[in-house]
C-alpha cells in the first residue's frame, strides 16, 4: 500500500495545522481551588497560532518537519519496500521456528507411540469440553450450588482450577487428608 507524496517544489508547507478552537479555552475558573484550572490549561492548551504547545496540538513547523523526513516519492517508496522487506524476513524467521517446534513436537509423539501406545491415544484424543457422561450429569444432581458450579465450569483437559497453588510455605490449617476430586473428570 504505497501513499504518493508529490514533489517538494509542488507542495508549499502550511502553517496552519489546526483550524478548529478550542470553545472552553476563554473560560474562566471558579474562585475556588486553582489546581483543576492548573491541570486543564496543561492538558487543554488553547490553540494559539503564535507559539508551539508543550501536547503537540499544534506545531508551526510541521510542513516542514514532513518534508525533510520524506523529501521524494522515491525516498517514500524506498522506505515502504524496506519496511515489507523487514516483515517478510520476520514473517519467514517465525513461521520457521513454528516449524522446527512443530517437527520437535511429531518426534516427541511418535516417540511416545512407540513406548506406550495407550498414553499416545489418550493424547490425541478428541473430546468436546462441553459434554458430559450420564454418571457426570447424575453427579451434578447432588452437588450444592458451589460445588456445581465450579463442576459446570471445568473444562476437561486443562489444568484443574480447584488445586491450590504451589508455594514454598505450607497452608495455615494444614494438610487436607479427607480431600477428594469432584467428579470423574480428575480420575484416572
């Protein structure tokens, strides 16, 4: 996607960037606390065409600045084809490594198929996360409000909510020797 700039002997730079005012900029602040008055002005300069603002609302130089960044249509070209090259070597470098993981992950489950066949199956296993078994159904029946909930919420496959998380200190009230997964989902 190219953007044609015209030649600079054709284009004369204007001064005038922002021609809309800014309606409040006349307002005078309640006799109260300055601060807010402080913080508007700093935030909402108002647009004079005399002088440059600290925010960037409005700059006298530039026209000019643009033209010196990107004199000709053929510096912009040049520029543009750079910048598709750039991404195209990004692109290629990313797409070769999901490849290389790609082949480094084939190796590891074939590998895997060799030493245990049922492990393997159980890993390429399709399964909707959405269904659910009679004996699950049946089982959500009885469970309270939380524990349905937190029931209806696991997605098989992925790592169970409901584990605390691993730290270095144990917890306050100890060991949990009664605790037992709800659900047939987290059975072997």
């Amino acid at each position: 996607m190219s953007f044609p700039i015209l030649p600079q002997r054709s284009i004369k730079p204007t001064l005038r960037k922002c021609q809309t005012s800014v309606r409040y900029a006349g307002r005078t602040a309640p006799a109260g606390d300055p601060r807010h008055e402080i913080l508007r002005r700093t935030l909402y300069p108002s647009n004079l065409r005399n002088k440059s603002t600290p925010t960037g609302t409005w700059r006298s130089d530039v026209g000019r600045a643009l033209q010196h960044a990107i004199p000709s249509v053929q510096a912009h070209e040049t520029i543009e084809r750079a910048w598709l090259l750039h991404q195209r070597h990004v692109r290629r470098q990313r797409d070769s490594e999901l490849k290389r993981k790609f082949e480094k992950m084939k190796e590891a489950m074939d590998e895997l198929e060799k030493l245990d066949k049922h492990l393997y199956f159980e890993a390429n296993r399709q399964e909707d996360p959405r269904a659910r078994s009679t004996k699950e159904v049946e089982l959500t029946k009885t469970l309270k409000g939380s524990e349905r909930k937190a029931m209806e919420a696991r997605i098989r496959g992925l790592f169970p909510r409901e584990l605390r998380v691993p730290t270095d200190t144990p917890p306050r009230t100890g060991w949990n020797y009664d605790w037992k997964p709800t659900g047939p989902a987290s059975t072997p």
